[in-house]
C-alpha cells in the first residue's frame, strides 16, 4: 500500500467527523502501512492450524492502547497482539528414584537379566 492509499483510507475514516463513528477496519488497514492487519492474518492461520491438529480451541487478542500525548488532541497508538494456541498432550515417563536424587528406568533392587544374542 503507498502512503497515498493510506492516506486516503485513514481521510475515509474520518469522513464526516464527530457524527460517523471511526471504520475499524479500514483504520487496521492502514495502521502502520498494513504491518499489523499482516501480522494478525498470518497468526490466524498459523492458529487455524494448530486446532485443526489439535482438534482443541485456542484464541488470538489484539489490544489497543490510545494513549493521550497532549492537550492538542495528539494521542500515541500502540498494540499488543498475544494467540494461545492449544498444544498437544505430551507424553509422561515413569521413573524410579535411585536415593542418590536421580531417577533409575528400573527399581535399584531389581536384578537386571542377561540375555544371549539369538540361536
């Protein structure tokens, strides 16, 4: 998108000042040249992917914080963007503790058996 476009997207937003409320979509749009819409598109499909291996639920926030610089009406916009993708079970072992603080595959009092290679 050039600064053009933005610019003429972001004049599209504000048509009609107080009296139309601000098009959020066409404002993310043009936040940041598109970086953000970008970013939220590609952590949505990495996110679709991941419940659909999963076959469990995850999310995805987008915060925006406005925050004022000055009595002129300036104010700093910022964003945050978290995604909790659902994760596979992973496998636990089983262990026995040796008394020395380490973790054995087999009880210490356990004689291991020998075997000979095949006959």
């Amino acid at each position: 998108m050039t600064e053009q476009q933005g610019a003429q997207q972001g004049a599209a937003t504000r048509q009609g000042g107080k009296d139309k409320p601000l098009d959020f979509a066409a404002w993310l749009a043009q936040y940041r040249r598109g970086s953000l819409a970008a970013e939220l598109s590609d952590k949505m499909a990495d996110l679709l992917l991941a419940v659909e291996e999963t076959g469990k639920k995850g999310s995805i926030s987008l915060t925006i914080t406005v925050d004022p610089k000055s009595n002129d009406g300036i104010v700093e916009v910022s964003n945050a963007v978290a995604v909790k993708k659902p994760q596979l079970p992973r496998p636990a072992g089983h262990y026995w503790l040796d008394g020395d603080g380490g973790l054995a595959d087999s009880p210490k009092d356990q004689t291991a058996l020998e075997f000979g290679g095949a006959r």
